[in-house]
C-alpha cells in the first residue's frame, strides 16, 4: 500500500505541475546585464573595464579560472546556465572585491588583483536557493525603494544580492493601488531576473495586519463559492501585473488569529492549481504562534500538511533562536522543535523553504537597540542542517540594514557558498576583524544572552507581552511583574550585576558602527540594572533613575552620531517621523533613535503605572485594523 500511494504522490505531483522542489520556470544566463554590472563595480574601484575579458560557457561544473598578461585579466567561467551569474561574483570575492552593504564595496587594487593570476576556484553553494524576505510592512529602506519608487536604493539592494550569490528575493505588498505596485515594482524586478535572482511578494489571502495588501476583505471570507470566485479573480490579476517567480500567501487574518481552517485549505489548493499554470511556486508561511488550535485540523500554521503538494512551506522561526536551540521561549513555545519535525516531515511531500529571522521588530533588538551576535552562530548553525538535510532553500526574513543588521545579513549571505564552511565568522574574518575579540563576545552573548535568559530583561516588553500572560512575544517578567515581585526583582538585579562584571572587552573591534553598537549593549546593561534597582530600593528610587537616565543619554549620542553612517541611509527618514504607507508613522530606527522603550520603563517605575496602552508608540488601532 505503501508504494502504491507513493507512485500515486509522484503522479499527482507532475501532473498538477508542483513536486518536491520548487517548480520555477529557469531565469537564462542574461551575459550582458552581467557585464554591465561587473563595470560599475570596477568603476566604483577606479580599475578600467578596458583590462578585464570574460569568456563564459555552459557545464555541469561551476569553475572559474583567471590568466593573465600583462594588466590583462581573463576569466574563464563555466557554469550550469542557472548558476552563471552567482559564479562569476564568486571570482569577484576571490580577487578581493567585497560588498557588505548596498551602499559600501570593499575594492582590491591591481597589485592584489595580479596575487591571483592563474589560479582557478569552483562555487559550490549550500542550497539551491538562496535570498531574503524584506519586510516591508516595517518601515524600513526597502519601502522606500521598492514601494515608493528610490531606484537608487530598489537597484543597488538586487545588485547587493546577486553580487553575494542570492537567488531569490520578496517583500510584503502594501494595501496600495495594484497598478501603482506594478509601477514601482516592474523594473527591479525585471533587473533581478535579469541577473538571475528569482523574485516574489508576499500578501494576505484575508491578512488584516499592518497594511498588508490582501485578496479578500472580512465578509468575503464568510462564504465558500463567493470568496474563492473573489480569489481567483484578485490572485489572476495580480500575477498578470508583476513579473513574478513565486508567490507567498498567508491564509489567517493575523499571524495569531485564523481564518475558516478547511476554507483555508481550499483557498491555497485554488492559489495553487493558479500558480501552477503559469509556472509560478507557491508557499505559504508557517507561523510559530502557538494560539490557534482546532479538533479536527490541530495548528492553524500547519494545516499546508492538508494541501496540495504543490503547496509549498516557509517554515518560520523568530529572532536569533533557530531550529536547533533548546530553548526559544517565544510566542508561548518553549523551542522550535515542532517546526523543525514540521519541515522534515513535509520537504519529502512539498517545496520547502526555511524561513528565519536576522532582526526583531518592534521591541526585542533592533528598535532597543541590541546588537546580538547569536545572529552570526544560529544562522549559521541552521543553514549547515539545511545542507545536512538535503533542504532546497532558505529566505531570511530582514527588516533592514540599519545599525549594523547589515552584517548579518551579508554574513547569512556568505554561508550560503560550502568553502567557507558554515563559519559564524566569516564575514568579520573578511573585513579582517580582531576575530578573538569578537570570539569571547560571541561565547558571552550566547551564555548570558541566551542560556541565562538575559535577553528577556535587555530587551523591552511590547504590547502583547504586556496584556497577554500565556502567549507573550517572548517570556519575560514585565515592569508590572517586577512591581509585585520583589524577589524576582533581587534576581534580576543579580543577574545584571554579574552579567555587567564579566562584559567582554570590545576596543579592539575595528568597524566603528559594530564598536559603538557593542558599547550600546554595554550600557543597556547599565540601565537595564539601574531601573531594577529604583523597584527595589523605593526610597532611592529618583536616584537610580537618573543613573538610568545617564546611561540612556550617553547612548542616545552614540546613536545620533551612527545615523550619520552611509550604511545608515541618512538621506531617509528611518530615524525620524516618517509618513508612509506602512502602519508605523516613523522610520524603523525612530524607537532607538530616541531610545523610547528605555525611557518609557523609567516612566512606569517612576510613576508606578503600569497600564498597557500607556505612552504606546504604536497606533494598535492602525497595525490590527
């Protein structure tokens, strides 16, 4: 019985048109867009296109060998046709050419370049695809750039991708006007195919939160006949407008709260069979929330086990915590282990993508601000069990690349070729970093951070940690907590003091952001500690919140300075109020530009009010509605 429904499996898979990889049609070799690229980034090195030839063919192999005479440069490149352009920038980084950021190329001169004549190296890459989610519905650069029409920043974050060997990438659509989306978003998309980067977006079904752009308001998800009539006809004239390669939907109203779970179902089976025709994949995310349980179906996040197979899964995990972690005490789980059994169980059945996260929005790192090196190890831990697994892909789910979140995502980028062999580090070691240095902090950060939960009192409780006991963001006692708690109080207090005493040493950190970025660290201990002690000694209490204050001002300036940074888009409003169409009125880096979750803590001690919706940044009303 076994093998006859597994031959019954293999038929269905091909004769619907989805299978076990993602059925994506093949983006051609575009030889020509290549070469233009490769002149701006030896342009942008002051080296002349006139001394460097390239000769590509077509092989199994994906080898690169470079000769040369004189000032001379040749580069042999042969390739399978889908992998030619990720191999030829593999030659790129081997000669010295680096691009840590969309903004910032690190450039060898012609003497460095000439080290390397006669040599030849082969790309071997991890997965088979390989790229990020940017989060759109957090009002980051991209929104500006690919949903307010900067070429300037949509171009050079595609060239950033396909020059680090990334082959595909979405964003979340914003309930905008469809043929004001196909307007901003036609042309990096037809740049991205052109350097053979697969590109998608990312949309609600009936998805209400943040501003999302969906295909089905509340009422039309009521009725079985009139809202998939509704679906066919909002999903055909959506994959008419923008020249996509996949597809990603989400079937609830809130990552929380679902919709109709066998209506779900059929929704995703008629989104496939849609997609299927015209050779575009589909996927649907698979949450971690913990809150949505039915009899009959079991996890509203994985009823795709109910779907089509040519329903594909993004199996999700949130902030630094990954799929091997113990602990991961997030969204009511104590680890992500079920989403792991989830993805192994499903990738034999249906497209499956990993889908992790490298920065936290709202209130947990980036908008604190923390800078958490467990982004480095658990990606990296996670993209080798990938390879191990035999996993086609990963999309890492991005909300920028201010204050430094670009070097994780580039260092996640740079896991993705085998030579390096899944080394947290890599991205430090190229930009020739102090690597003991930043060793005793990683080994610091993962036993304090981590394995002694001090993340829960370094970062700040949000609204749902605040008004929900059992389905909190991330487990924590809240400043509400800790004014009823005065042993917990002790605990914490204790915690910090030690934490504080053994605070690695970080002078020797050669980038300038990354070393003001770990100081800020050092003093969201200070003031991490200084508000716990106002709680637990009333009567000097003013005392230790002006301690508070002190450590919050001291970097506040380190901040204001950091905005100045290229890497930090000071042309934009990202650290200032911002009208946009995202339900965040300010850009991504405004909460840590004015540091308003430390200050906001000093305020609720200080007045011993603790009520949630209390000097809330956020226009909850805006964000569910």
């Amino acid at each position: 019985m076994q093998s006859i429904a597994t031959i019954l499996l293999f038929l269905t898979f091909h004769a619907f048109g989805g299978g076990l990889p993602s059925k994506m049609q093949k983006l051609p070799f575009d030889e020509k867009a290549l070469k233009q690229d490769l002149e701006l980034i030896l342009s942008a090195a002051n080296l002349s296109t006139s001394h460097f030839q390239y000769t590509f063919s077509v092989n199994q192999e994906n080898k690169i060998s470079l000769k040369c005479q004189n000032d001379q440069f040749h580069f042999q490149i042969s390739s399978t046709e889908e992998e030619m352009t990720s191999t030829m920038y593999k030659a790129m980084r081997e000669i010295g050419f680096l691009f840590p950021h969309p903004k910032k190329q690190i450039s060898p001169t012609l003497q460095d370049i000439k080290k390397n004549c006669a040599k030849s190296w082969q790309w071997r890459p991890s997965l088979k695809h390989r790229g990020f989610h940017l989060h759109t519905l957090h009002p980051n650069e991209w929104v500006e750039g690919f949903l307010n029409g900067n070429q300037e920043i949509s171009e050079s974050y595609i060239r950033w991708l396909a020059r680090n060997q990334q082959n595909i990438f979405d964003l979340s659509l914003l309930n905008l006007p469809l043929s004001k989306l196909k307007g901003f978003l036609e042309g990096p998309f037809l740049l991205a195919k052109k350097l053979q980067i697969h590109t998608g977006v990312s949309l609600g079904i009936a998805l209400n939160q943040q501003n999302s752009y969906k295909l089905l308001n509340f009422f039309e998800t009521l009725t079985e006949n009139k809202s998939k009539r509704k679906l066919r006809k909002e999903l055909e004239e959506l994959l008419e407008s923008l020249p996509l390669s996949y597809l990603v939907l989400e079937a609830g109203t809130s990552e929380f709260t679902p919709t109709n779970f066998k209506r779900s179902i059929d929704w995703l089976n008629l989104a496939g069979e849609i997609t299927a025709r015209k050779n575009i994949a589909l996927f649907t995310k698979v949450h971690v929330s913990s809150n949505q349980k039915s009899e009959r179906w079991g996890n509203f996040n994985f009823l795709p086990q109910h779907c089509h197979p040519s329903v594909g899964i993004l199996p999700h995990t949130v902030m630094f915590y990954g799929l091997l972690d113990e602990k991961a005490p997030m969204y009511g789980n104590k680890n992500f282990h079920a989403i792991r059994e989830f993805m192994q169980k499903e990738m034999l059945r249906r497209p499956t993508w990993y889908y992790p996260e490298t920065s936290y929005w709202v209130a947990m790192d980036v908008d604190v601000p923390l800078y958490l090196t467990d982004y480095f190890s658990t990606r990296a831990e996670d993209t080798k069990y990938l390879f191990e697994k035999g996993i086609e892909g990963q999309l890492n789910f991005t909300s920028g690349h201010v204050l430094g979140y670009w070097s994780f995502d580039w260092n996640l980028a740079l896991l993705t070729d085998l030579d390096y062999s899944f080394d947290p580090l890599i991205g430090l070691k190229l930009l020739n970093e102090d690597i003991p240095t930043w060793i005793t902090i990683f080994d610091y950060q993962k036993k304090w951070y981590k394995e002694k939960g001090l993340i829960a009192l370094l970062s700040s409780a949000n609204l749902q940690d605040e008004i929900s006991k059992t389905h909190r963001i991330h487990d924590r006692f809240t400043m509400r907590d800790l004014s009823k708690n005065e042993r917990q109080v002790e605990k914490e207090v204790a915690l910090l003091k030690e934490s504080l005493l053994a605070f690695p040493r970080f002078e020797k950190i050669k980038n300038d952001e990354l070393r003001n970025l770990i100081q800020i660290n050092q003093l969201r201990h200070q003031h991490a500690l200084s508000i716990r002690e106002a709680l637990l000694l009333p009567t000097r209490k003013e005392e230790f919140l002006h301690q508070a204050k002190l450590s919050r001002l001291e970097a506040k300036e380190i901040i204001q300075k950091l905005q100045l940074l290229s890497t930090n888009y000071p042309e934009l409003k990202l650290f200032k109020k911002w009208s946009n169409p995202t339900a965040y009125q300010f850009g991504v880096a405004y909460p840590a530009a004015t540091l308003y979750f430390w200050e906001r803590e000093e305020n609720q001690i200080r007045e011993d009010s603790y009520f949630p919706f209390k000097n809330n940044i956020y226009d909850i009303f805006d964000i569910v509605f």
